[in-house]
C-alpha cells in the first residue's frame, strides 16, 4: 500500500489564532509541527518502507532541504494551490488524494503508527479513520454556506437532506482502493470553491474545511454506494480514543493529535520525548537543522534531562514487560503528592506538576477516586479486586475492560503527571 503526506506551506505561514487554521501546523509552537512530522514519516517507514510527500516549492524547500525530514519522494503538484486563501487548507490533501493512480493511504502529519494497519482495512474500497455523528460544528456551518453560496444545493448532501443529520469520515488517515472516486471528489470540491470564491467572507472557513473534505466525502461515497472502512468505528467528540501515547505500545498502537491537543503542553511533550526515545539520531540531527537555518533557539529546544530520563523508564517498561506482569506491578502516590481531606467526600489532591514545575491543584472527579487506593502501594490486581466487589457496577463492565480501564488510568496519572509511580521501575 502506497502511504503518502501532504504539506501545502501557504496556511503553515499565515497568521491566524483560529482553533481550527493551520498556522504553524496547528501547534503549540513550529518545533512541534517539524518534530511530528519527522515522527509521523519515521513510523511510517518503520511500517512501510516509503512515505511520498506531496507539497510546495517552500514546503520542499523547509522540510525537506533545511530540515533533512527523510522522505521517499518529494512531489511539487501543491505549487497550483498558491491562489488559494491559505484558510482552506484541506485543499492541499483533497487535491493530493486526486493525483492517485494506485491504492493509497493518506495520512495526516500528526498520526503516528506502531504497527501496520489492518489488512482488511488495506482491501477497502474506501478508507477512514473513523465515523463522526453529529459532531460539533458541521451543521452550523452548512447551513451558512447553503444559504450564502451559489451552486451549493441541500441536495449534495442528500443523507443530511433527508434525516437534517450530520454524517462524515475523520480523514487523520483516509485513501483506499477506488481511486476514481478520489478523482470525482477533488472535482467537485474545486468546483464549489471556485464558483464561490468571492463569498468565502461569509461563513467559518477553519470548519468548512471539515464540511467539505469529510462531510461532503462521506455523502458522496454514499450516494455512489461505495462502502467506507474505519480503524476506529467508535468515537467521542473529543477524539480520546486516538490520543493515548499512555498506551503505546501495550494497548495502542495508532496516535493522532487532533485539534486541541496540539496546544497540550502534555501531548507536546510525549511527542518530543517519543522521538527522541526512539529516533534519537534524527531527532538529534532535526534539532542541529532547525538552529542552522534559524528556525529555532537553543533554549527553544532545550530537554528536560530528568523528565526525559523518567519518560524513557516507563517507554521501556511498557514495551518490554507483558500484561499479566504490568498488572502485577505496584504502584503509589509520588511522594510530592499530597492529599487534602477537607470532609469523608471531599478531598483535594495537589501533585509536582513536570511540565509546569510548580505545584498544582487536580480536580478529583469521575476515577479519581481510584487514587485514593495508593496512599499504600497497590497494585491494578489488587484494585480491581476490590472493584469487582460492588455487583451492581459489574453488572456494567466486563472483567477485562475494567482492567484496560483502570490501566488506562493508572498509566495517564503516571507518565503525564507522575502522580502514581510504578515501584521498583523509576
């Protein structure tokens, strides 16, 4: 299976504190967007031996000469977006998805991969990574269009026509072996915003870019009845299912950072540090690239030798240690945590936070309360066995998703708050 990327620079230079632009890739800062996608490229490669990146003349120019992001190809058809405002910046993968001439996948710079993706998946007419509902945004949006565009009829979208529903695919990844509908849909897509050029001023152009990649993609692969695949058939609005690098590599093995998480300080974090766990040399090297051709500062870059060397104990561990042993494993509270007891129901909780090296306060909600078991070292054995104690709440949960859940539990407080620490390992 072809893997391909796509980089138009016009919106990864153009100012814009919109949540949903793409200036500076959408990140916290550049330096994230370059380490992502030098990660994203590397995973990619570990998986599939090539990764073909579709971009620009300063996209070349920025990842590939300066930056030396080792990509297989580098492809310049993005040069004809440059008319474009840069606000539309699913353009660049619309048009890249169209210049396919044989089964592809596409995936986005912020997806990461520890494993190859499904083979039933690979044999799918048409590809995603997972189905959106009524997601946030989308209807808003539409209707504005509807209402302010010319040739835009209700009756492109004749699943929202008839049920006044949202349906769409996430494209994090997207691609697949039916490459002439790709063909048909950059058409059509081009088509709408040439005719509507004049009239982009009306609507949310950061959320139209998602109305018509992954809405509109959805309803015409409906219409012409092509049967879409998903990695991930379930998914919250908040798109939790797909950023665990708490998991990884035990649970998880696909990653992307969608939207907001790209100004997590945490999820910046298990970004740089997981590069630098895995790709030391290129992350290295990346790093000397972005100082030379003054991209970055030293003190931009500069690692947190200590919390790097705790991050790297716990990648180990879970990638060398199996499952039964993990949940065997002891943990308990760090001991710069410490618990407020205000009443018998409420307590407060403040923990060293690592990122910020200051002292913060955790609001206890929801399983927090599981902390509570490791004022004494416990081990997720031990707590689910208490758990499973209370009838009724089994009566909802089966035995071996309370375990992956309080292992997921477990694991977030530890490598993203180092709240619980796994005894004997740090």
């Amino acid at each position: 299976m072809k893997i391909i990327q796509s980089f138009w620079s016009k919106p990864f230079f153009k100012e814009n504190d919109d949540l949903n632009a793409r200036f500076k890739g959408g990140w916290l800062s550049a330096n994230f967007f370059f380490y992502s996608c030098l990660l994203s490229c590397l995973k990619f490669k570990q998986n599939y031996g090539e990764v073909s990146l579709y971009t620009d003349d300063l996209g070349k120019e920025l990842l590939i000469d300066k930056l030396e992001i080792p990509y297989s190809k580098g492809l310049l058809d993005l040069n004809s977006l440059q008319n474009y405002p840069s606000e539309l910046w699913a353009l660049g993968k619309v048009l890249t998805y169209s210049l396919q001439e044989v089964p592809f996948i596409h995936a986005d710079t912020d997806v990461f991969v520890w494993d190859k993706l499904p083979q039933p998946l690979l044999d799918a007419d048409l590809l995603a990574q997972n189905f959106e509902f009524n997601f946030p945004k989308y209807k808003e949006v539409l209707e504005t269009a509807l209402k302010e565009f010319k040739n835009f009829p209700k009756n492109l979208f004749p699943i929202y026509e008839q049920t006044n529903d949202v349906f769409a695919f996430n494209a994090g990844i997207i691609g697949g072996n039916n490459v002439s509908f790709f063909k048909a849909f950059k058409s059509k897509v081009f088509q709408i915003i040439d005719d509507n050029l004049d009239r982009l001023n009306k609507i949310d152009l950061g959320v139209f870019n998602m109305v018509y990649e992954q809405m509109l993609g959805f309803e015409l692969a409906q219409k012409e009845q092509i049967e879409i695949s998903f990695l991930k058939p379930k998914m919250n609005e908040a798109f939790t299912n797909v950023m665990k690098f708490h998991l990884v590599p035990i649970k998880e093995n696909y990653i992307h950072t969608v939207g907001y998480a790209k100004k997590s300080i945490e999820m910046c974090e298990q970004l740089k540090y997981r590069l630098k766990y895995e790709f030391p040399l290129e992350y290295e090297k990346l790093n000397r690239n972005l100082i030379e051709h003054n991209l970055s500062t030293e003190l931009e870059i500069l690692d947190d030798e200590k919390r790097f060397e705790f991050l790297s104990k716990i990648y180990a561990w879970l990638e060398n240690t199996d499952w039964d042993t993990i949940l065997e494993t002891p943990f308990q509270l760090s001991k710069t945590t410490r618990l407020n007891e205000i009443s018998e129901d409420e307590i407060e909780l403040y923990y060293y936070s690592p990122q910020h090296k200051t002292e913060e306060k955790l609001e206890m909600e929801d399983w927090d309360f599981l902390l509570l078991f490791f004022r004494e070292q416990n081990t997720i054995n031990q707590i689910i066995l208490e758990i499973s104690k209370d009838e009724s709440f089994m009566q909802s949960i089966s035995l071996e998703d309370l375990k992956e859940k309080v292992f997921s539990f477990v694991m977030d407080r530890c490598l993203y708050h180092e709240i619980l620490l796994p005894l004997n390992i740090v």
